[in-house]
C-alpha cells in the first residue's frame, strides 16, 4: 500500500525570498512531520499577484498533489497567494502570516478562502497591511485569527508562528516524527 504525501507550498512576501527566515522555518517544521513534501516557491521574479499566483498553480500542477492533500502557508503577498489558491481550488489547509487582504491593487482583494482548516495570524502594529479589514474578512468568513503584539514581518513572533504552525499541521491530521527541536 502506498503512503499518501501530503504537499506544503510556502508563498513568501513581495521583498523576501523562499530563504527567508519565516519560509525557511515554516518549511523545516512541515519536513518534521511523516509524509510531507515542502515546496517553498520562488518568486522574486516578478512583483505581480496574479503572476505569483500562476506560479504557484503551476508548482501545485507540477508536484501532481490532490486538493485535499495540500495544504497553503504564505506571508504577506504569499498568504494573498495562498488565500486565492484556496479560493480556486478547496485545499486540506491555509496559514496565513500577516496576509495581504483587503489591500488594493491585487486582482480580487478579498478571497473566499475554501480550506478544511484555516488559520490567519497577524500583527496589531503591522504597517504595511492593516490589522482591521483582516479581522473583518475573517469575521465574514468565520476564519480564527490569532492577533499578537508585533509589526508586519512578525519579527518578536517567529517562536509563536511556528508553535502555532506546528499546531495547525498535527490539527490536519499530520504525524510528527521530529518535533523535539521545535
């Protein structure tokens, strides 16, 4: 009997880089888990929402992974991403860091976000993406939303980031093998 692999796209933000500090520590807890497969998109080759939404349709497409076995974590523009991937195409889960919704300039600002299990966390003092019109779209969407006292890139709260994603993978359904050193 094959084991079934479940799939975890990290989308990061429009300045970072899939080397990020954030990605790179979401990833590293996702490959403690058994049978996942962490995909950490590049897109610092274009700015654009709708282009880094493409690439990550085309990563999803590429690894050849089922809606129902992927799950979405992204940051800033990268939980844009994430949250209108979900809108798409319902997936298993969705994390979102400091997401850009609500925000102009992005092709549908408010995504219906369609994932088993969702988790938002955001920053009070975040300065690039305001803390209100996500509470908002999580009110409208019955989304959870954990609110912790720190700016934009959630800097003061990676411990509590990854806590939490460490939390929400076990919550899908996932089993950890590694999670000792988290």
């Amino acid at each position: 009997m094959k084991t079934k692999t479940t799939h975890v796209f990290l989308s990061h933000g429009l300045e970072s880089g899939p080397g990020g500090t954030k990605i790179q520590a979401l990833k590293a807890l996702a490959e403690a888990f058994d049978n996942v497969q962490a995909h950490a998109i590049d897109h610092r080759s274009s700015k654009d929402p709708a282009v880094r939404l493409a690439q990550m349709n085309d990563a999803i497409s590429a690894s050849g992974a089922a809606p129902e076995d992927i799950i979405l974590a992204g940051s800033s523009m990268g939980g844009w991403v994430c949250a209108q991937t979900s809108a798409q195409t319902p997936v298993l889960g969705c994390f979102l860091l400091a997401p850009a919704l609500a925000l102009s300039g992005y092709p549908q600002s408010s995504p219906r976000i369609q994932a088993q299990h969702v988790q938002i966390i955001h920053g009070w003092d975040d300065d690039v993406v305001p803390v209100m019109p996500v509470i908002e779209l999580a009110q409208q969407q019955a989304l959870p939303v954990l609110l912790v006292p720190d700016g934009h890139r959630l800097a003061k709260s990676l411990h509590r980031v990854t806590e939490a994603f460490g939390a929400f993978l076990s919550g899908t359904g996932l089993n950890s093998t590694g999670l000792e050193k988290y």
